[in-house]
C-alpha cells in the first residue's frame, strides 16, 4: 500500500512539474517593451535563424560614432523562412534597418512583432510583424493559406 501510495505521489509530482515547464515555456511581453516604435539602422552583424525565436543583430553607430550592438528578437526560423530569409538573401554586411519595441530599460534590443518591420538598403520591407488585432503576413515564400 505504502509503495502504490509512494508512486502516485511521485507521478502526481512529475505532472506537475512538466506541465509548470509547459506553463512558462513561452512568455508574454507585457510590460517588458515600450509602446513607441524605434528605428534603427546599420550593419547586419550576425542572424540566428532558430526557433522559437530567431534573432537579427546590427552594428548601429550611435550620436557620437561608437558602434552598439542592436539585437532584434524575430519570429521562427519557420516563419523567416516565409519571408526568404536564409543566410544567402540576408547575411553579415547588409545595410538594414529594423523598427520595433525597445526594452524598457533603455538596452539596445527590441521586439520585431506588432507593427515591426525590417527593411533592406534598397527601401524594400524584407519582414513584417502583424499589425495589431490581425494575424501576421505569411510573407511571400510561404506556402498558399488553404482556407477551411
């Protein structure tokens, strides 16, 4: 009995600490961003096309000619890849410029998500965050949406 007891308790416990995994697995930006959009432009220093979130990194001169590092947190490899992304379309040495939300304490990173875009030297918006309230653009090397 004492050992049928012992192993409920012990699966009841792994559940529980799997599905807390699950719970914080993925997190809400509340809070953490600022409201305005910023625009920065500049070097594309080094691109990490990973999920869940891929991550596009600029040498940015600042106002009076230092060089920062800007960090851009993007969507999936997978959805990057709806937009042409791969090391051959976007690589170190491309002049762009990404605007989204800045952290709230002032660090050089910001979110590509609600009204976020990427934009290559040429003008040409390369990534689009979704507008709020509606669903994000596949980009134009995504597969056709089938609708149910």
């Amino acid at each position: 009995m004492t050992s049928k007891c012992a192993k409920g308790l012990l699966s009841g416990a792994g559940l529980l600490v799997m599905s807390t995994g699950v719970l914080i697995a993925h997190h809400g930006d509340s809070g953490r961003y600022e409201d305005k959009l910023t625009t920065v432009s500049g070097t594309v220093a080094e691109i990490v096309l990973i999920n869940p979130h891929s991550t596009l990194v600029l040498d940015v001169k600042d106002e009076s000619g230092k060089v920062v590092k800007w960090r851009g947190e993007l969507g999936s490899a997978v959805q990057l890849r709806g937009w042409c992304w791969s090391k051959e379309v976007i690589k170190a040495g491309d002049t762009v410029s990404m605007k989204g939300r800045r952290l709230k304490n002032g660090s050089p990173y910001m979110t590509l998500s609600e009204e976020a875009r990427v934009t290559n030297a040429a003008g040409k918006d390369i990534y689009k965050g979704n507008d709020p309230g509606k669903p994000g653009e596949p980009g134009p090397c995504a597969p056709a949406r089938t609708q149910p």
